[in-house]
C-alpha cells in the first residue's frame, strides 16, 4: 500500500469518533452510534463517490458524507436515469452552483481525478476546480476551467502538488441552467517528491479544423485553441510542415485555451503567407488561466516565405499558457505551424473555454449526415460549410442563401428568451464575400424567412439572437412564410411534448418566386437569389441516445415540397411529398448515415397527416 500513514489516520479518526458516540445518552438510547467510514482506494488514495448521503433539493446546506462534511449550493444528490454516474448517485449542479468540503486532508495533494458529464439532454455547460491549504479561507484555481459537452461521464485530472492540510472545491462556472453531474473524486496524497525536468509538448495543428477568421474555438489533440482573425489553412500558399498550419491575418490571436504546468522554452515555425507582405507579432503568456497577459521577449517580424523556427527561453513552475498577437500588416497574413512546450509536466485540462473563446460546434446538427458534403473551403464557395452552435449549413456565396440549413431539436434547446429580431449580417463569411445586410429585403416584396427558426432557439438570448444571421435566411412569400411554413414550425415544436426528439433539414431550390409586389428572381441588386419552392425534411424520433441506430423503418419522416407564392394554402400537409422527390428536385443526399436498407425505405414514403 502507497500510503499507510493516510490509512492510520484515519483509522485513529474512526476510533476517536466511536468513543465520543458511545456516551451514556447514546446507551440510554439503544446503543445507537454513527459509524465513521473514511473511504480508500487500495493504493492509499482518498475517495469520495458520493453513495451515503441524501439531498434532493439545490437549496444551500450541508450535507454530511461517512468521511466528513461538505457544503452545497445549488447542487443535490441526483438519482435519476439522465444523472450521469457511476453508482446510484452523483453530484449535480446548476446555475453557479459549487460543493466545498468542510474538513481538511492532512497529508496534502499531489493530484485530483474527477468523473464529470452533462445532465441528460442540456447542453454545454463548463467548471472550475479549487484547493485551499489554510481552512477555506482562500482559493485558488487548479488548471483551466473545463468544458463540459458529453452526456456520457468523462475523467479529468488536475495537478495540486502540494503538501499539508489541504480541501477542495468544484465550481460551475457559466452561471447557466445547464446542469452538470460531478462523480467519484481521487486526491493522491503528496508524495513529496519534486516534479521531474518536463516533458516537450507540440501542437502541428492537423487534427483540426477551421476555415473562417471569425473568432472561435479548435479542439486539437494538445487542447482547445482559441483563434481570432484566424484560420486552419491548407491551400498551397500556407507554409507548413504536414497538410496543415493557423494562418493569422490583420490583427488576430493564435491562443491556448488550456494550462500547461511549468515551461522552460516556447518554439514554432513562421512564414509569412504566399507572398504578403511582412508582419509583427509578439508572444504572450498568462499565469491566471487567461485573465491577464504579459509580453515575452520582444516582438518579432515575419517576412520569409519559407518557415523559420524561433525560440523564446521562459521560467515558468506552475500553470501557465501561451498566445500569439499580430501586431501589425493589416491585410498581410502569417502562418504558424509546430508550437512546442519544452520543460513542461502535462497539460493541466484542455478546457473549452476562458480567455476570450467561446465554443463553436454544431456537431450534433450532423447526427444524420452532411447533405452536400458541404466543406468550410473557399475553394467550394457554393458549398460552403458554416457551423453555428445552433445549426449548421451549406452556404451559397453567389446565390447569397444557405442551399441547405440542419438543426436537431429537442425541449433542451426550449426556454424563456425572447424573439431578439436583431437581422445582421453574418460576419463569418470569408473575407471579400458579399455579407447580405439587414435591409437588403426591404421593400423586396419577401420576408426575410428564417431556415431554422427563431422560436426553435429559446433557451438562452445567444441563441435566438445567432438566428437573425442573414445567411439563416431566404426571401419567403409572406404567405409562405406566416402562414403554411409558420404552421409546419409550429406542428415540429408540438411533437417535442410527446417524448420526442426531431432532425430538421431546411431550404429552398429553384429560382424565381411570387412576394407581395409579384414575381422577382433576385433582389438586394443581384446579391440574392429568390427560390421557386421551400422544402423541410423531417425526421421524428423518440427521445434517447445513439440516434442514428434508433432509426428504423418504421421512423416517421415527413417532407414538404411548397411553392414560393402568396398563392399557397395555410394547410401544410397538402404539400407533402417524398424525401426522394426533395432529393431529385435538389440533388442532395439526406440521411446518408442512415443504413442504406433502412434509408431507402424512409426516403420512399410519403407522408398521411
């Protein structure tokens, strides 16, 4: 056994408690006592699986476990089939809610362990792990701020190092309704030993990717990165070592959204992109997990087409990360491939958020597949992928709207924020793209007509308001639009009461329709295309995991084919058709993920509501 001085201490604990409770009251009582039960892994490791204790309500209190106490606040011991854990219960949280304990370990921390996952079906939420080693008085931060994005119990280790009396505590941070379930906490003891020389850390940018400069995040295999005014490149006037590299233009930032702990140098690889012009730049490093910055070295000029390699000789012990800042050649554009971290111990969390990032995926939007294989590649301006948390979509540059716009649904993405109605253009478009601007419908005759609509997006004010984006549009013939497309919308969010879950493909083909002032093929000069037909695909399933292997023959699909005019009728339902009809009609592949056997079948049919 690792640690046999923890396992006697406890021991003496256990019995110093069983003398005190057996007091002549207690033996008047019945012989009644409470049995201290500290729980040990078998190496010696402090654990607290949160099995023998109850709470059921998020108000804030203290909650007494065999090994101590701890403090809840807005947290409770959940047992329900979405609270994700490993025994009969876990801690979950809500809005800024956080669990301390009450009692200190003696014999420090040389790392903690974690199980933590999403509640049910909410989406992303994010926290913080804290020690104090003076009673609760203070605290401070272990690592980076973790996002949390799985359903599915995910572990996390975080390095404390050190010795003495030592507690800990877990914060929810985004102050959201997002819930969050924590299980099975391990503290290692301190070892006493000192960290070893450290190990090197290179990031070459290939697993990822990113083909806009709006500011967002990348999970990489070292962590998240947080890239603004930047982009994963792979066109030949990228300078790089593999298939890829970060290419940087006017003022943007290459930056870690995670701590390393300890780093003795800093190296990568720069080149200026093509044949721009030359750059400054800087290299930064904040020791308070992205709150502040300070400047190491001097700056620095790119101006070679070929990559060159600098290295900046740093001191860092504890948790610290890196970022780049161009500081000047507004227009000029740089590529940075193979940043690598000498001397350091491990990568202390690869947290999705902190600094100035905010996630962007819209990964569970494909759970059915990619219509168009839509890629975010300027070379296929046509077919252009966009990812927004709230839906994904394949873009059209020159017919100015979405070809097609995907989005899952489910009461999890349904709240109380009210309809923003804040129509902007969508400033993720590649740079030189016409951005098709709030007034661009104006007097048009059409209704700037949401693809995934507003009221599909409630949960949070973000949310509803990433729905005005100009490129969620398309020029609708009110009646279209308020009338028959409103009330199929509205038949979608009706089914979510029922206990079910819905993957929605939007848009429109054809050219030329029929709006208040007649018939238009284009309008916004030129820059947007007016659509013959609007069309749905709908797939309807019960509410549960591994969606693509619940689907079935006998999945009920809906898809509606209805023409662009002010003609059509308030009855949605007598415009059904096929999914294959909508395919032919548009050319695109609508749940490729489907088993072939099983796609065929669902494609086929026509709806009877």
């Amino acid at each position: 056994m690792k640690h046999p001085y923890l396992l006697k201490s406890l021991f003496l604990l256990q019995v110093l408690f069983l003398v005190n409770a057996c007091s002549p009251a207690d033996e008047a009582a019945g012989n009644e006592f409470v049995s201290l039960n500290f729980t040990v892994d078998a190496s010696g490791n402090y654990l607290e699986n949160f099995e023998n204790a109850f709470k059921n309500s998020y108000s804030a209190e203290e909650v007494s476990f065999p090994d101590g106490t701890w403090y809840f606040d807005e947290a409770l011991l959940g047992t329900l089939s979405s609270d994700a854990k490993n025994g009969s219960q876990s801690v979950r949280l809500r809005g800024n809610g956080k669990i301390s304990m009450n009692f200190d370990l003696t014999e420090g921390a040389d790392n903690v362990s974690l199980s933590y996952a999403k509640f049910g079906k909410d989406r992303n939420t994010s926290f913080s792990l804290y020690f104090s080693s003076d009673g609760g008085i203070t605290w401070q931060q272990s690592g980076s701020e973790i996002l949390v994005k799985n359903k599915n119990l995910q572990s996390q280790s975080f390095p404390i190092n050190t010795a003495g009396n030592v507690r800990f505590e877990i914060r929810k941070t985004d102050g959201t309704s997002e819930r969050l379930n924590i299980d099975d906490i391990l503290v290692e003891p301190f070892s006493g030993v000192v960290p070893g020389p450290g190990v090197e850390i290179t990031e070459d940018y290939e697993s990822g990717s990113k083909g806009s400069y709006a500011a967002g995040t990348v999970d990489l295999l070292t962590g998240t990165w947080f890239l603004d005014e930047a982009l994963i490149g792979s066109l030949d006037n990228d300078r790089k070592t593999g298939t890829k590299s970060v290419r940087i233009r006017d003022y943007g930032t290459l930056q870690m959204n995670y701590d390393v702990t300890g780093a003795t140098s800093v190296s990568f690889d720069h080149a200026v992109y093509g044949t721009d012009g030359a750059s400054s730049w800087e290299l930064q490093a904040s020791e308070d997990s992205g709150a502040s910055w300070t400047t190491v070295g001097a700056a620095q000029t790119t101006s070679a087409t070929t990559l060159e390699n600098v290295v900046f000789e740093v001191n860092f012990s504890a948790a610290v990360r890196f970022r780049i800042v161009k500081l000047s050649g507004s227009g000029d554009r740089i590529n940075i491939d193979n940043f690598t971290i000498g001397g350091t111990q491990e990568s202390s969390g690869g947290g999705d958020t902190g600094g100035d990032g905010s996630t962007i995926s819209g990964e569970v939007h494909f759970t059915m597949g990619n219509p168009s294989a839509a890629v975010t590649d300027i070379n296929f301006p046509n077919n252009y992928l966009l990812e927004k948390e709230e839906y994904v979509m394949s873009y059209s540059r020159d017919k100015g709207t979405a070809n097609w716009v995907s989005w899952h649904l489910d009461e999890a993405w349904l709240g109380e924020a009210s309809r923003q109605d804040d129509f902007r253009a969508d400033s993720s478009l590649p740079a030189g793209w016409y951005q098709v601007e709030a007034t661009d419908y104006q007097y048009s005759g059409f209704d700037r007509g949401h693809l995934c609509p507003s009221a599909d997006r409630t949960l949070s004010v973000d949310d509803n308001s990433n729905t005005f984006f100009m490129t969620n549009m398309m020029p609708q013939a009110p009646n279209n639009n308020r009338i028959g497309w409103a009330s199929l919308e509205s038949y979608c969010r009706s089914m979510l009461s029922g206990g079910y879950e819905i993957y929605i493909i939007s848009g429109g083909y054809g050219i030329g329709g029929d709006g208040s002032n007649g018939p238009a093929d284009y309008i916004a000069n030129g820059n947007v295309q007016v659509p013959s037909n609007t069309w749905k695909v709908i797939m309807i399933i019960p509410d549960g995991d591994d969606d693509v292997n619940r689907v079935t023959t006998s999945t009920q699909v809906i898809a509606v084919d209805m023409p662009n005019s002010q003609s059509v009728s308030s009855d949605w339902t007598l415009y059904q058709t096929s999914v294959d009809q909508i395919e032919a009609a548009t050319g695109y592949d609508f749940f490729d993920l489907v088993p072939d056997d099983i796609e065929d079948v669902i494609e086929a049919t026509t709806g009877s509501l």
